[in-house]
C-alpha cells in the first residue's frame, strides 16, 4: 500500500481505525473499525454525503459500535496491530474508486465507497442495518460536485484564497461539461443492450494515434448517445482497456457555453480554455458533443472563427479525443462541407436495430419503466411495442419509438388505474346509500309510494350496470396491480 497516494484524512482515518480496534481488544484493524474511523472523523465530505442519504454519522456509528461490542476479544489489548486482508483489500479499491473519480489522492469518500462494495467483506449486519449501496454515494458525491462547479463559476472576489487545485481547478474549467462517468457509477444510465460492434469501434478509433476522434452517424432515434453511455459504463466498470482505463467522459453542454457569452469573443475565450484543459490532461479527458453539427458556426459572430476551426489543430494532432453524434442529414449539410474537419473524424455508421434486435433493447431496458412507473410488462407487450412501431409508425427509428410506446402506455395505464380505483369507489358508495335508501322503503306499499320506489329503483339499476361495466374491463387489472403493489410493500 502506497501511503503517499492517501490524503491525510485518510491517514488520520487508518490511524484512527487502530486505536478502535485497540479500545475495543481486538487483535487486528477490520473493515469496521475502518468504517468506525470513518464516521468519527470530522471536516470531510462524508457527513455531508450520509446526509444526503438521510443515515446520520451517529446512526451509523451505533450500529457499528453494536457490532463491535459482540466480537470476542483478547484480554489484553496489543499494540502495533496491523490491518487484516479484508482491510487491506478495501484499502486497494479504494485506489481504484479515486482513479474512476479522477481525483488526484484516496479520500474518505472513496474508503467509505470501497467498504459498501458488495465485494467487500464487511458484515453483514452492518451492511443490512446501514442500508447503503456505492450507487447511492456515487449520485451524492455527483451532486456535492455540480453544487460546488456551480459555486466556484462565480467572480471571484478581490483577496479570496485559492482552493485546493487538483480537484477544484477542474470543476472550474470544465464547468460547461457533465461527467458522464460520474453519472454511470451512479447508475443513471440504461443497460446498453446490443451494439458492442460500434462500441468497439468507438474504443479502437481512440485508441488510435492521430484520427482518434469517433462521429457517430444515424437516424434520430437509433441510440447514438446510447452508445456513448454505455462507453461510459464499459470504463466506469473497466471493460473499455487499460489505456481507457482512468478517462473521464465529459459531454459538453453547447448551449450553456453560448449562452451568457455577452461580449463578443467570449465563447471563443470559454471553448478554447476547454480544449486546452482537455489537451493538457494527455488524454484523461474524452469530451463527447451531441448534435455536434452545432459547432460549426457557434460563436463565429461572422468572424469565421468559430468552435469548429478551434478544434481542428488539436484534432489534427491527436490531442484532442472528441465523440460527436449527429444525423446524416445534418452531416452531409454541415461537416462534409468542411473537409477539413470531415477529415479529422472516423464516421462510425449507426444502423437501426432490426425487430429481433429491437425487442432485446426493450425487454433489456423495461425494468427502468417497471420501476418509474410501478408496473409490470407482460413479455407479449413488449414484442407488441416494436410490431406496432414498425407497422404504424415506420417514418421513426426504433428501438427509440418503440421505449416511446411502452412508456407512453405505461402512463396511460397509470392514470385510468387511478381513475378506476376512484370510480369503483365512488359508485360503491353511490349503490350503499341507495341501498339503504330502499331498505327504508321496505314494508311500504308500492301503491302509496309508487314515484319513490319508481326511482330507487331505477337509479339503483342504473348504478349497478355503470359497476358492471368498469369492473367487467378495469376490476382485474386492479386487483392485480394492488396485489402487485401489496407485493413491493
């Protein structure tokens, strides 16, 4: 274990660990004397991202304690006590999170991440009590840092000390990004189902010394970003090689470099500070622009310098890896009448899947629905999705129109299902009160009655064909989406 590589809360934090172990009489640092440590350590992000979670450090630590305490120990506490295997190996992936993170030393953030992994050994009281899984920190650590670009983006003011510069100094130049890797370990994206032929391309064509700026080409709809998610998931999980191994996807937000940009030349300022921060990070940083027909012409302010022509010389090079995503229309109109540019990038075609490819898709993506929308699709729906897509609605893509119609019937299924429920509801009542309405007409002779009993009667009819009706085509579909949701319960 390279200590240099820890920063010094972390170092305070494996110290502090065995003096846990120590006060507790136990003959080795564990995994939850590390996590102990971790709690009762104040000044990081980690109250911070357990906030967030809503388990408070305290809450935390007695179950820790509670843990402790019911482990033997020795009689006599021993001094110099060294880490066990399972502390040792957290320890490591802890180095790996902080490389997945892009930050220059192991933090707290990334020694906590490393203890919930489910490979790790922690026990599983602890693991069951505290109800935290590494996605979960992920998101928060994701939204501690888009809080704090967000904050560092404002003028400075006069005499104020600069941050710290690994982490902070990129956060500010790259503040028109999003980190496309953060969002993958979080788990934001969908599954990529299929296409690992263009996404080996995609790999291959980075990989390359010179011309290692990918553009993928298609139809709206056929999963191009797709495509760069699930590049973004391969690195978070290791699958992209080696030397991708520690980037980091950014996708840059073109609208939000544009927008503000109030004096002239001021885009051009913000575009060329990313590309060089990009350049000098040697390859760390992968940017992906969708729509990326876009820059050419933005920020040109009929100068002719626009974004396009500032990224052609670190293109040229091979400094600079870009994805860009567009349709073919939009290429033939805009990139391939600068055939200087067109040069620089290696077109990665990107067709529609065909039915059987497009059914994966859904079937492989469905339980991202299933969990928004708390139903559950029969597998006949989901082949249905795409038939109907390809036989009504032939001028778009799949598989994105047919995600577009479980979706929309999901949601639609939503709304009648709470329109029966009120409904059944509703006219039950309705029948109750009716009901007991003719009960008190009971004993009393239809001829010294006959317009009220005409009318109970009546109405009463009426009612139970309106209950008829609703429970012939919605009363199972709700007796089995209560079943279901008592079942998730």
């Amino acid at each position: 274990m390279d200590i240099a590589s820890y920063s010094s809360d972390s170092r305070v934090i494996i110290k502090n660990a065995r003096e846990v172990a120590a006060a507790f009489k136990h003959p080795e640092i564990d995994i939850e004397h590390l996590l102990l440590a971790t709690v009762r350590h104040e000044g990081t992000e980690i109250e911070s991202i357990l906030n967030q979670l809503g388990k408070s450090p305290s809450f935390v630590e007695s179950i820790v304690e509670v843990y402790l305490k019911e482990q033997s120990s020795r009689s006599a506490a021993r001094e110099n006590l060294t880490l066990s295997p399972s502390a040792q190996r957290v320890l490591e992936q802890a180095v790996e999170e902080k490389n997945k993170l892009y930050d220059p030393v192991v933090e707290p953030e990334h020694i906590l991440i490393a203890m919930v992994d489910p490979k790790s050994s922690l026990a599983p009281y602890v693991r069951e009590k505290m109800g935290i899984v590494r996605e979960d920190i992920f998101r928060a650590i994701a939204e501690d840092r888009a809080v704090a670009e967000i904050a560092v983006s404002g003028p400075k003011k006069k005499g104020a000390e600069a941050g710290p510069p690994a982490r902070k100094e990129v956060g500010r130049t790259l503040r028109y990004c999003t980190d496309m890797t953060d969002r993958a370990a979080a788990g934001e994206f969908d599954p990529l189902i299929g296409r690992e032929k263009e996404v080996q391309q995609v790999i291959q064509i980075l990989l390359r010394r010179r011309k290692n700026s990918p553009i993928l080409v298609g139809g709206a709809g056929v999963g191009k970003s797709a495509i760069v998610e699930g590049f973004a998931q391969a690195v978070v999980a290791g699958r992209a090689g080696q030397a991708l191994r520690e980037v980091r996807v950014m996708e840059v937000d073109m609208g939000a470099m544009v927008a503000g940009a109030k004096y002239k030349g001021e885009f051009e300022e913000r575009f060329k500070a990313l590309i060089g921060e990009v350049v000098k990070s040697a390859g760390k940083v992968v940017l992906f622009i969708d729509e990326v027909h876009t820059i050419c012409g933005a920020g040109s302010g009929g100068s002719g310098m626009d974004a396009a022509n500032l990224i052609k010389p670190a293109l040229a090079r091979g400094q600079l890896r870009l994805i860009g995503a567009t349709t073919q229309e939009e290429y033939t109109r805009y990139l391939e009448k600068d055939k200087a540019l067109d040069r620089r990038f290696e077109r990665v075609k990107v067709e529609p899947p065909n039915f059987d490819e497009a059914v994966r898709v859904v079937r492989g993506v469905a339980a991202k629905y299933e969990d928004h929308h708390k139903i559950k699709y029969v597998p006949e729906a989901m082949t249905a999705a795409v038939k109907f897509a390809q036989r009504y609605l032939s001028e778009r893509n799949l598989p994105d129109v047919a995600l577009d119609i479980i979706d929309e019937a999901a949601s639609e299924f939503g709304v009648k299902k709470e329109m029966a429920l009120a409904g059944l509801e509703k006219i039950a009542e309705e029948i109750a009160n009716l009901e007991k309405m003719i009960a008190a007409c009971e004993g009393r002779e239809p001829s010294e009655a006959v317009s009220e009993f005409e009318k109970l009667k009546e109405s009463y009819d009426d009612f139970s064909r309106q209950v008829a009706r609703l429970d012939e085509f919605w009363g199972h579909r709700v007796e089995v989406g209560n079943e279901d949701k008592g079942g998730e319960s």
